[in-house]
C-alpha cells in the first residue's frame, strides 16, 4: 500500500557542526533549493543555545505556484 502525504511544508535537518560559526545576517539554503534562502537572526542563534542537543531544521514552504521559501529556523527537542 502506498500513502501519499500531501503537504506544502518541508524541513531540512541542519548539521549543527556545518553552522558551528554561522552569524547573524548569514544566509542558509537546502541543496538543490537555492531560491529558498535564509537569512539566520539573532533569535535564532539564541534557540540553538538554549537547546545544544536538539535538532535543528531549515524549514521550507511551497506556495501556490509550486515555488519553495525559507519560512524559518525549528527546533526539535528529543524528549
């Protein structure tokens, strides 16, 4: 059985040791996703702090044309 999920929001995890130097104002992208580009805050860099262990993701979202766009920065604890 196959199961479509049909969504217009996608995350990308981000290796934290690729972005160990990362600043405010530097921009990050998915691979094969260019035109979604971010542009990492100050708030951003807080969550990472507060949260050393847990998972970050650039978050993507589609729009009605089908195109993609940076739409943040998520963080996910493991509990």
């Amino acid at each position: 059985m196959v199961y479509e999920i049909g969504s217009s929001t996608m995350l990308f995890e981000i290796d934290r040791t690729a972005i160990v130097d990362i600043s405010v104002g530097d921009t990050v992208h998915a691979k094969g996703f260019h035109e979604a580009q971010y542009t990492w805050k100050q708030q951003d860099s807080q969550f990472m702090e507060s949260n050393p262990d847990a998972k970050v993701f650039l978050k993507l979202k589609r729009d009605a044309k089908g195109t993609y766009e940076a739409a943040g920065i998520t963080v996910i604890t493991e509990s």
